[in-house]
C-alpha cells in the first residue's frame, strides 16, 4: 500500500493509503488545524461507502477491525493521483469514481462522487466516520459525547464547547442517524510497527443516503467542514461547488508551475518520452513542494512545514529547504515572507528552531538555524538581487545574531559561546541538544554533540563571509573588517585543529573522530570553510564518499564505527536510539551535491576538472534514477519520506514527506546550471 496527501495551506491535510485503508492514526479525511498551521485535529478519520444494487448491498471500503478486514478493494478498478486522489471502482455494471479535493485556505474537505448506472435502481450509501482527537492521541471512548442537529441533508455534529462543532452536508440525500453507534477497534498497521498503541474507537453519527434511477449519471457531493473561522457553516457549504474546488486546485497548482518558467523556459529533451517524463518530474515537483508551504495567521505571513504527518514548522528544515522550496520555483515573495517570520522571531540573537504545536509560541533550541539564515540570505539574493530588502529587513537582525553569538547566549540552555582564543563556536551541555541530530532517549542525548561542533563552526565562517560581502555592499567598512578578520582567524583555526590526518576527515565534534556526515558542511556552503583546491578538502570529500554515500542520501554514522545501525526499526526508544547512528538521510545529498560542485569551480587541472564534472553527470543521473523511482513506486505517491535504512532496496521511514527530502532531491533532479563550473 501507498500512502498519499494533500493539504490546504494552513497546516491542515488529508491522507491515506491507495486501498483506503487507513494504516496510521494520523490517516484522516480532515486533519484540522484549529489554530493554524497548528493545534491538528482529527476531525474525519474516512467515509465509508456501499453501493446498493437491486436490492443488493455491496460496501466499496476497506478497513481492519478485531484482526478482519473487510474487502472493498476488490472492487476498485483504479486509483490514481496527480494533484488530487482519485478512486475508481466497478460492481455489476455500476461505475462510481471517487475524487477527494481540499478547500484551499479552509478546514474543508470535499469528496466527489460520479456514478455511472446501468439498467438497475441503485442507491449510493455514506457513512461518516468521525472523531475530534489530537491527531498525536488515539481515542478509546465508549461513549463519545455530542448531539446532533438534523435539516434533511444537513448535519452538524456538535461536540461541545471544549472542542467544536463538525458540519456534514451531501446534497438532496436522505440522512440516517444513529445513536452511540460507534467503530471499535479500527486497526493501524503503520502505529504497530513502530510500537506504538495500533487501534482506536470512532463515532459513526448516521448514513446518508442517495437514490440513483436506472441509466441515469449521477454526481454526489459530500462535503466535511470544522465549523468556525477556519472552516465552513453549513450555509456556505450549500453554495459551494464541489467541481469548481477541484478545478481551482488544478489552476492553483497550474499557474505555479507556469510561474515557475522550469517548463517553458527550460531546455527540453528532443525524444518524446524524456520530453514528457521532465514534464511529469516538473508536476510533481510542484505539488509535492506546494504541500509545505502553509499560512500563520498569528504573524500574517507563510511558513513551511516540515514534514507530515506529525511535524510543524522547523527554522532548521525551513532554512535548508529554502532554496528547492521557494527559489527554485521563484516562488520570491513567498521566500520573503519566510524570511521575515524567522527573523521577526529572533530572540537573543536566535532563529527560532520550531513553533509549538499547541500554542505557536517559538522554541529556542538550536544552535544552527541561525547561522542557516545567513546562507538563505545569500541564496535570496542571488536568485533576486533584491538588496534592497535584505538591507531594510534583515541586515541589522544579522548583525545583532552574530553579535550575541560572539557575546554568548543561553537561551533555552543552548549555551552557545564564542572561544576568543580559537575563534570557533561550541554549544550546549551533555544533557542539552542543539544540533540537528537531536534525538534523545530517557532525556539524553543519543548522540551528544556538545562542545565545538564541525558544521556549527563551517556555518559560522560562512556567516561571517557573507556579512563581510554585505557590509562591503552596504558600505558599512569598519564591520567589513571586523567580519574578515573574524572569519580569516576562524578558518585557521579550523583547518588546524578540526582535520583527522588518521582517517582523513573532519572531527565531528572537537575530541570525537566517529566519521559522520556533517563535515561535509565544510566543503557545501557558499564560503567552505575549507579550500576546496587543496589535498585536506579532497580527502575529506572521498572519505564521505566512501564511508558514507550510498544511493537514498548519506548515513548519519560510518558503517565501521562502534554503534552503527543499518535499520530504522522497534520500539520508540529504540528507534530514536537509531535515527542518528547510521540511518540515511536524502536531504544530505544536497549539501553532498553542493560540495561537489564547489570542488569542480576549485579544481585547476582541466583532466581533474573534467573526471569531477563526469562525476557529478552521473550522480545526477543515479539521484535521478532512485528518485523517479521513489516517486512512483515508494511509501508516498509523488513525495519522499525522512528517511533510509541503510541497506539496498530500503524502503522509506520515518515522515512519509519530508519537506527537506523534496527540496534539495528535486533540486538535484532539476538542476541544469553548470555554466559557473566550466
């Protein structure tokens, strides 16, 4: 089974599997956020449909209950989706295609039904099943506690005042209500593997219920909403037509990939079918990236999810998902608008590193968001030469970040210090985590990364690099010269105490030579930290390449290093106790790929030069070749998930879509600019 999502751009989702068969607790119809983009709410978990024929009663879903599962798939013809899912099934000789669309901007989500009957009476049934849980809970009531309000084909399911009312509406059709009828035990299949509580009970309210005459073509519209401000009453819900949400969304989706010129203006295959196979990775490309970009109504500007089904908002994932995200489709407001909420957040000289998912309010535990805005910037500028808004902005926050980074900071127990004696940068504590690898058990860091850190200290020299060529821009001098001189003694220091001469690579963190992927941050950044035409660069780019690399994105750990794990996999705990200890993550192609290219513009010799650029052809090609494949036959039609094991023919964990998985694959994928490395 394939898992598949779409969304309405304020946090809120629908998702599934291509059976219909819910497999985890975050599988829902309407996943609501009350308090945009957070506060999520399981509002429907599915709709269950039978078809009646003659008499005859045939139910077209799928679900597993008590260890049986119902067999609805068998009449499915068809599933397919491209911007929205689209099920098609067949029984006797009744055709009945289901399409699901979200409202855009709304907790409103839309199913379509068209039912093409032959000669016999039929009547198409509907069953809702719902609920109102924290999308993170599962429910076990016995009892669920609302009242319902009835107009003929009008229903709102109230819920009280402590949760909200849900409003269901299906044109013309004759509404039957239940009373404590309820779903015990719906099973999840995903939530068991990763150990965790795998059934729960739903509340069935009633059925709705539409004849269709015989020979007649029938469309049936359902509509689910959350009532208040983010969603629709039952009013608005009368007006709104069904077949023009869904060609809205087309258009939506439409007019960004037009927007984005990365068809028209891009230099096309001759051969037909490599032709329509970029044009198909360019659609793509377009709805998955659309799926993070959501709307915050608290500060009036856009954010990126990080990755669903359980994350919010990351300043980290934002930052590194930034360019594939937003520049590369120029989506340039919007890339703004990012911008502007990381910097409005800063506090004590720090990006935020998320917003809670309760109450919004911004967390502090991160020592490289931060630093990861100076390289957004700098990408910002190089896709708009908008200086302009950098200077008015977010030039003074920069200043004042590195400022508090050279002055200290311990904001959330980040415990971020600049050493005057090395000029590098060391943070946290051992029972703190502020890195990217952040996972923790029992309160503990499983990787402990305290101290001076080899990628915390390469964004640090790239910081000061940039503001350095800002300051110079902007004509500010004495702060050109603070910058470089900060930035000329940091790169000294790092080359002579960060290089391992006995593995050849780069410490991870100062006093700890476990070979992992963050050193390549070294050679990836806009001003690598090391001289990527020198033997210390190379070295350290083949000892990730061999030790490291593989074809789904780079392990966490090096398969010869004391607590590497292959498998992502068991309980909670131990899978937390996994997730930095080998597995492989796609988003570190990207800065592997940025290294790359940085080596070809260093490289001097035109037979080295030329053997590095054959290289880089190739991986794009086998990035290519994992990745289309990932997107057609993976976990998650048309997205990539979090994670790898770090085996041949992994299959896809953690997050089924992971925003910086799609940002810096697709960009990899879609990337022809390699005029500037001749």
């Amino acid at each position: 089974m394939r898992e598949w999502l779409i969304t309405n751009g304020i946090g809120g989702y629908a998702s599934s599997t291509d059976m219909g068969l819910n497999t985890r607790r975050y599988h829902g119809l309407l996943i609501a956020a009350t308090n945009p983009p957070g506060l999520r709410k399981l509002i429907l978990s599915k709709v269950d449909e039978s078809i009646e024929i003659n008499g005859k009663k045939y139910n077209l879903y799928t679900n597993t209950s008590c260890g049986v599962t119902t067999e609805g798939y068998k009449y499915m013809q068809k599933f397919e989706k491209t911007i929205i899912p689209i099920y098609t099934y067949k029984v006797k000789n009744v055709i009945i295609e289901k399409s699901i669309c979200m409202l855009y901007g709304k907790n409103t989500v839309v199913i379509l039904y068209r039912v093409i009957n032959q000669k016999a009476k039929s009547k198409l049934l509907l069953t809702p099943i719902v609920n109102f849980r924290d999308f993170h809970a599962e429910t076990h009531d016995l009892k669920f506690r609302y009242t319902q309000k009835i107009n003929r084909d009008k229903v709102q399911l109230d819920f009280g005042k402590e949760k909200g009312k849900i409003n269901l509406y299906v044109e013309g059709a004759k509404y039957n209500e239940y009373i404590d009828n309820i779903f015990y035990s719906m099973f999840y299949q995903k939530e068991a593997l990763r150990g965790f509580d795998a059934e729960e009970n739903h509340a069935v309210p009633g059925t709705f219920e539409v004849e269709i005459m015989p020979n007649e073509d029938k469309e049936i519209v359902f509509f689910c909403s959350l009532d208040g401000e983010y969603g629709n009453s039952l009013e608005e819900l009368q007006r709104l037509s069904a077949t023009k949400i869904i060609e809205n969304e087309k258009k939506r989706i439409n007019e960004q990939i037009k927007e984005s010129g990365l068809i028209e203006k891009a230099k096309l295959p001759k051969e037909e079918e490599e032709r329509q196979a970029y044009i198909d990775l360019v659609n793509e490309y377009m709805v998955s990236s659309d799926n993070f970009i959501v709307y915050r109504p608290s500060t009036k500007l856009h954010t990126l999810i990080a990755g669903y089904p359980w994350f919010l908002d990351w300043g980290r994932d934002t930052l590194i998902s930034f360019e594939g995200i937003l520049l590369m489709p120029k989506k340039y407001k919007l890339a703004e608008e990012i911008l502007l909420t990381l910097a409005k957040a800063v506090k004590q000289g720090l990006v935020p590193n998320g917003f809670d998912e309760y109450d919004g309010h911004a967390l502090y535990n991160s020592v490289d968001s931060s630093l990861l805005l100076f390289e957004g910037v700098h990408k910002y500028l190089k896709y708009t030469g908008n200086y302009d808004f950098v200077k008015e902005n977010l030039y003074g926050t920069m200043i004042k970040i590195l400022d508090n980074y050279i002055n200290g900071i311990n904001l959330d127990n980040n415990n971020i210090r600049f050493d005057d004696k090395t000029f590098l940068i060391s943070s946290g504590t051992m029972d703190t985590q502020n890195t990217w690898m952040d996972a923790k058990v029992e309160g503990r860091p499983v990787t402990p990364r305290n101290g001076k850190a080899v990628e915390i200290n390469a964004m640090w020299y790239n910081a000061l690099r940039i503001m350095q060529e800002l300051s110079k821009h902007y004509m500010k001098m004495i702060r050109f010269y603070e910058y470089g001189m900060l930035a000329k003694n940091c790169q000294k220091s790092f080359v002579k105490r960060f290089y391992n001469p006995y593995k050849k690579c780069l410490y991870d963190v100062l006093g700890d030579d476990k070979i992992r992927p963050n050193q390549i941050f070294a050679l990836s950044l806009t001003y690598p930290v090391l001289d990527c035409d020198k033997d210390m660069a190379k070295e350290v780019f083949v000892t990730v390449t061999q030790k490291l690399l593989n074809k789904y994105g780079l392990q966490t750990l090096a398969n010869s290093e004391p607590g590497f794990f292959a498998v992502y996999e068991g309980t909670p705990e131990e899978r937390d106790s996994q997730y930095h200890q080998g597995i492989t993550w796609p988003w570190l192609l990207g800065q592997y790929y940025n290294a790359l290219k940085n080596l070809i513009r260093a490289e001097k010799n035109k037979e080295n030069k030329q053997r590095l650029l054959n290289t880089l052809t190739q991986f794009r090609i086998n990035t290519a070749n994992t990745f289309t494949n990932e997107l057609t036959k993976g976990n998650t039609i048309g997205n990539i998930c979090e994670i790898y094991d770090s085996v041949d023919d992994s299959k896809g964990k953690g997050a089924f879509a992971q925003c910086w998985s799609v940002a810096e694959i697709f960009r990899i994928m879609l990337d022809k600019k390699d005029n500037d490395l001749q």
